[in-house]
C-alpha cells in the first residue's frame, strides 16, 4: 500500500510532518479524506480537526484554523493562520 507524506505548518511553527495513511480535514464544501493516489486538490480549510492516521495506525489530531491543504502526487500540505496538535 502506498504511503502518504504529510505535513502540517501553522504561520509560526511546523506542528508534524511524516509519513501517514490517510488525512481527513473540514473544508468549507465539507468533509474530505485523503489516501494514496487521490486525484490532486486543494481546498480552503473549515475551523476544526485535521485527523492523520499515521503509518502505524495512530491517529494524530490537529485543530486548524483559517487555512488551506492541497494534495498533488500523495504529498498532503496543510497550511494554517493557527494550529496546535492535541493528540
């Protein structure tokens, strides 16, 4: 199965980058997952929880705000005005 590269940066920090299964994230037009060889996309992000499911099955939670992500060739970008890691 083919791996995503993730990486979550706030205005003033890099909160977590690596390798993950799937990401799931609120955007404006609603909820949207992310895995291996999704088509590309960029989306404005919605306040709430970005969820990353990470290689070894963790889930990993991020509360964004004010942002947006884009996936092009399994590498997921999600830029946010503010963003802290709580799980």
């Amino acid at each position: 199965m083919a791996d995503l590269s993730v990486s979550v940066v706030s205005a003033d920090a890099e909160i977590w980058t690596g390798e993950a299964r799937q990401v799931v994230a609120r955007t404006t037009i609603g909820q949207i997952g992310l895995l291996a060889g999704h088509e590309p996309v960029l989306g404005i992000l919605a306040e709430g929880a970005v969820r990353i499911t990470t290689l070894d099955g963790n889930v990993l939670e991020v509360l964004a705000k004010d942002g947006f992500l884009s996936m092009q060739a399994d590498v997921v970008t999600v830029v946010a005005s503010s963003a802290e890691l709580v799980s």
